[in-house]
C-alpha cells in the first residue's frame, strides 16, 4: 500500500484542540491570577510599588492588626465551604481527581460544578489559604478540555491527552515554565513520553505561556534573585547536594504524612464544610500572627529566602509553620495546588540545610551558595512528593534561567526521587488515586489494558431471537448470518442467554423434537459484562477456549447492547500500545487471501443491514451526510437455493431489502449510527 505524505487530518485536530486548550488556559488561567490579586489587595490592602507590582503579602499582612489576620482566612474559608455547598453532596473534585481522570481514562468535569470550585478556590486563595494557585489554573484548563472532547465525541485515548493538555496549560501560565508544564503531564500524569502525546502538549503549553506573557509580562519568576553570573559551587558544595537529596527524600515523605494527618484532625472535628474551611483559615490566621511569611502560597516568599538570607531562626519557623498552615488549608478541604506550598517548604529546607553545613564548617558557605541551596531544595523536595525529578530539574531551571544549578539540581532531585520512591513506591498523586480503590496502572502495557474499557472496543452488530421462537426460525437465523452465536431476549428485551451452532445439532435430524422445541429449550446461560469494565477485567473470561465472544449489557440492567470478541480485545491493545491501527484480509471468490491491510486510523470494516430508507436507492444515491463516513465495498444479495452472494457496490447497484452492505467506516459515526433507531 502506497503511504500518502502530510499530517493525517485527526493528528491535526489534535493540535488544533491543543491548541485551543493552550489559549483557553492562558486567558482564563492569567485572568483567574490577576483576580485573586485584586482580591487580597481589597482584603490586606497591599501596596503597589513603584514599578507597579504588589508589594509581598507577607508585608502587607505585617500591618493588619490581630483581629484582621484572624478574621481574613476564617470567612474566607467559611465563604469556600458555602461555595461548595452548591455542589449538592457531590464530592469536590481537585488536581488529583483530574490526574485520576487522564490516568484512568474515566469521570468527567461538569462545567457548573467546575465554575462553583474555581470561586470556592478563590475564596481560599484571596483569604491567604496555604494553596498553589497552580491546581485551579489546571481546572480551568482541564474543564476547557473536558468540555471539548464531550461535545466533539472524542475518543478515551484523545480525551486523555487533551486533558493533559489543559493540566500543562495550567502549570505553565502558573509558572510561566512552558517545558516544565509539559514534562510534568508527560512524566507525572500520562507516564509517556511518545511523540503523539507530547507534541501536543507542548503545543497547549507553549500558547498558554504566550498568553500569559501579554497579560502578566514577561521574565522568569526568580530570575532577579541570582548574580547574573555565579560562581562554580565547589565539587565538595555539589557533592553535598546528594547529602541533601536524601534528607529531600525523607521529607518529602513526611510532608506527604503532614496533608494525611491534616485531613484526619479537621475529618475528627466533624463540623459541617463551611465551618471546617472556616477552621482551616483560622489555623492559618493564628499562625499568621507571629509569621505572616505561612499566608498565601508563599511564592514571593523563596526570593526572601534566596535574596535576603535571613536568620536561620525564620526560616526554620517557616520551614515548620508552613507545613502545618499547608495541611490545615488543605485539610479542611481547600481547593488548590499544593505544587507552590511544596516549592516554599523545599526552598526553606535547602536554606537550612545550607546554614547547618556552614556551622559544621563545610566549605565556605557564601550567601549567594545559600540561595542556592534554596533552589536546590526546593527541586529535591518537589522530586520526592511528586516522584517527578525531570520537572523539578526543568522547572527550577525556568524558573531561575541559571544554567549553573544543575548539576547539584540534578543530583539532589534524583536522589531525592529515588529515596522516596524506595519508602514509598507511590508519589502524591497515586496514592490519593489508591486511597480511593483506583488500581493505578503502571507502564503503557498495563494501561493499555486497564484504561482500555469495554465501550471502545466492543460491537454492535448482535444477532437476537426471542425466547419463543421456533426451531426454524431459529436455524434460519444461524443458517442466513455469519457467526455462531445467536442471543436470546424475552418479551421485555432483556438478555436470557444465547444459542450456539453447536446446541440446535441434536435436534437437526429428528423431525418429532424439531416440532416442539422452542429457542428458550435451546438456550445456555450467558457471560455477560458492561460498558464500563476494563479490557484488563474482562481478559480472564476468555480463558475458555470455546467461549469466542461475550455479551455487553448496559450497566445495571440485562439489555443487550452490543458483544465482544476476542479479536477485538487484542486490537485494541495493539492500537494503545504499538500505535497499530485496525488491520484486515480480503478473499476472492477463488479462495486467495490478500496479505494484511492496515486500515486508516479511525476507521474500520464494517456489515450493516440496509434500512428501509435506502430500499430502492442505487449507491451513488445514498444520502451525503452517510457518504460522508461510509466508503460502500461489497453488497450481500441473496440467489436461489437461500445462498449469498456478494458483488461489488458499484455506483449504479440498487439496494434492497435483506441485503448487507460491507463499507468502510469512520468508526466514531458508525458507532452513532447504530444508536439510531433504524425503520
């Protein structure tokens, strides 16, 4: 087969999508920050400074008096737990859940419930909550996302690519880090590094970077906070980021340990929602008396850490408080990202590890090396909780623009990854997804499998019989269609079992029995599975030999909706993990077989009954908007002696009743087609 050259039109929709996520996610994400600046301005009265910036939060809030610092978070919180309230019991859903959504291929994002969250999180977020801003960012994006591939019927594969293309938006309008969003869905969220999935990506990113660029300005967001040009660290200093990247790696844990016990004291409390966000923001407020630098997350607060050096006592404080300021404002169910509180916590681990070395006496800490370890530890710590190492090497680098950092960067981040991974196989997001009975796959073999589920794979094309049927209606059927099965319905539509060739032989030759018995006589009970189970739940029914095909009913009842073969369970593990698309063999009239032809992307063969409608038309007459996603190949029509025959569908071929039509079809339309109630 003759390749044709070009971008494939559904790659190009991809991007296109991508595209239109990445710019989505740069206007809303960059409004939503701009927001929530106006926000805590109204409620600390921050100042602008002479270059028009806002003034640190952690300077403003200095000035509040006592009474204020308590109250802001408290009824900011309270006023996020009344948001949620709107949500009617449903669960609110957060950057994990969305993590969940594109690991495990299900669950959506309702628009309504999306746009209740974002001002619940910005409740939280104006109030001075310890929260990233980065986690509504990725939700705006992920909604964007999710609204799209709903309304454009995208498939599972697509739907969870273009959803990782809304949580990079969200990270890169967040940090202005466009190679870090994308390697954080790559190596976080999708596990996969295969040029189909992160071109597109990168595309989201990178326009939601752009975006953010016009309204924000431009620059790295720590890049005034290193000398222009550092000095070489010592080969002692780089080695001592290993040292560091163990301690990372413990402590990762343990902040992960801090957000469980978080969850427990405020779940122990048993106080409605708004009253448990209200107590969350006043753990906050307390806090903020005597360390204002814990409000907000704190992304102002590492240039104070990196450029002030300040007293080893502040940033131990800080280094503490802020981790149980993070588990009160997450705990009490505070919708956000914990990605900027972790960054804050690790730049202040780094700064301490650095004063600890230099009262040892081990090389000559400078302070600029101090700030250094700042970022340094602010890589490692994210590395541990996130088991994301390369994002935490790329996004420091982006967000410094020093290229000197990385080796001890590098080093501390995996070191950091591994240690945490050895106490704990499982990083932030995966063990969330597995408190909740999620079986999170690993490697692409077992997603394949896992995330691959019964809907995108299965058929339609059912032969059924009612349980009353004779005998001969019942061997015409299975003499006149191909296969060997056919399923049995009662009078209300509801599957009873099926009927294979192999059950109807015993009765073949004795004209007495065939007289009397009836298809319900013939019946054997059914295995039967759902839409919604997993190519990976459903592998084991095929363990019989004899069994060739299953029944798919609709969840929770006994209405045959479609069945599955087990051919089609291998091709759709060979279309998720090779890449290979549908392929087919042809035979002529002779009995040669063709060799294997591979099928465009997308599409497949298919038989389909000729409904009433098309009765009398010629092939060339058949309606446009069925042309549109059918290709007309063979036509089944019927000769004397009951045989089939099947012929060309040539242009000027009439269509009758009874007749078949074996046409290749875009395989989305057919699915929709068949939906249709047919005359």
């Amino acid at each position: 087969m003759v390749g044709t050259k070009g971008i494939p039109v559904r790659a190009f929709a991809i991007f296109l999508l991508a595209a239109i996520i990445g710019v989505a996610g740069g206007l809303l994400g960059s409004g939503f920050q701009l927001g929530l600046n106006q926000i805590q301005r109204l409620l600390t009265e921050q100042a602008q400074t002479t270059s028009g910036a806002l003034e640190p939060l952690s300077a403003a809030v200095h000035r509040l008096p006592a009474w204020r610092i308590i109250a802001v978070p408290m009824f900011g919180g309270l006023a996020a737990g009344l948001f949620l309230l709107l949500l009617k019991k449903k669960a609110p859903f957060g950057i994990t859940d969305i993590v969940g959504m594109v690991q495990l291929r299900k669950g959506t994002i309702r628009v309504r419930d999306s746009v209740v969250q974002i001002l619940s999180a910005a409740c939280t977020i104006g109030s001075g909550g310890s929260i990233g801003r980065e986690g509504a960012n990725s939700h705006i994006a992920a909604t964007v996302a999710c609204w799209l591939t709903r309304v454009l019927q995208v498939g599972a594969r697509g739907r969870a690519v273009l959803l990782g293309c809304g949580v990079a938006a969200g990270m890169a309008t967040s940090y202005n880090a466009p190679i870090a969003g994308a390697i954080f869905v790559m190596e976080a969220v999708l596990g996969n590094f295969a040029m189909d999935v992160f071109a597109p990506i990168v595309v989201s990113s990178v326009l939601a970077t752009m975006l953010r660029h016009v309204l924000m300005g431009d620059g790295a967001i720590y890049g005034d906070v290193l000398p222009r040009t550092l000095s070489v660290l010592s080969w002692n200093l780089i080695l001592a980021a290993v040292v560091l990247g163990v301690m990372c790696g413990v402590g990762g844990i343990m902040f992960r340990h801090s957000l469980r016990l978080g969850r427990s004291v405020m779940a122990g409390a048993r106080l409605p929602l708004p009253l448990t966000m209200a107590l969350g923001g006043f753990v906050v407020g307390i806090i903020g008396l005597w360390l204002p630098e814990t409000w907000g997350n704190g992304i102002e607060v590492i240039k104070t850490i990196a450029r002030e050096t300040p007293p080893i006592s502040l940033i131990a404080a800080l280094f503490f408080w802020k981790v149980v300021a993070t588990a009160a404002t997450i705990g009490s169910g505070g919708l956000g990202g914990i990605f900027t509180p972790n960054l804050v916590i690790g730049a202040a681990f780094g700064g301490f590890f650095a004063y600890g070395m230099r009262a040892i006496g081990f090389g000559a800490i400078h302070e600029s090396e101090v700030a250094i370890f700042a970022f340094v530890g602010m890589a490692g710590l994210t590395a541990a909780t996130m088991h994301a190492p390369v994002t935490s090497v790329v996004l420091v680098f982006e967000l410094t623009g020093h290229y000197e950092l990385v080796l001890p960067v590098m080093l501390c981040s995996i070191v950091a990854s591994i240690v945490a991974s050895l106490i704990d196989e499982d990083s932030l997001y995966t063990a969330a997804l597995k408190a909740k009975g999620d079986l999170v796959p690993t490697g692409l073999e077992e997603l394949a499998i896992k995330t691959t589920y019964v809907r995108d794979v299965m058929r339609r094309d059912v032969l059924t019989v009612r349980d009353v049927a004779s005998f001969d209606e019942v061997m015409g059927l299975l003499a006149n269609h191909r296969g060997d099965t056919l399923y049995v319905l009662d009078q209300h539509g509801a599957l009873t079992g099926i009927i294979q060739l192999q059950d109807v032989k015993n009765f073949i030759n004795d004209p007495s029995l065939r007289s009397v018995v009836i298809a319900s006589d013939l019946t054997r009970p059914a295995i039967s599975i759902t839409p919604e189970d997993s190519l990976a739940t459903v592998m084991p029914r095929f363990d019989d030999s004899d069994l060739g095909e299953l029944s798919v009913v609709a969840t929770g009842t006994k209405q045959l909706i479609g069945r599955l073969r087990q051919q089609d369970v291998i091709a759709g593990i060979r279309s998720e993990v090779l890449g290979q698309h549908r392929r087919a063999r042809f035979q002529d009239n002779k009995g040669k077989v063709s060799n294997l032809v591979v099928l465009p992307s997308g599409w497949e063969l298919a038989t389909l009954e000729v409904p009433e409608e098309w009765h009398g038309l010629s092939i060339d007459n058949l309606p446009a908007e069925a042309l549109a996603w059918l290709a007309p190949v063979l036509v089944t029509v019927q000769v004397p002696n009951n045989r089939d025959l099947r012929v060309p569908a040539t242009q000027e071929l009439v269509l009758h009743a009874g007749q078949e039509l074996l046409a290749l079809c875009r395989t989305e339309d057919l699915q929709l087609w068949r939906k249709e109630p047919r005359h």
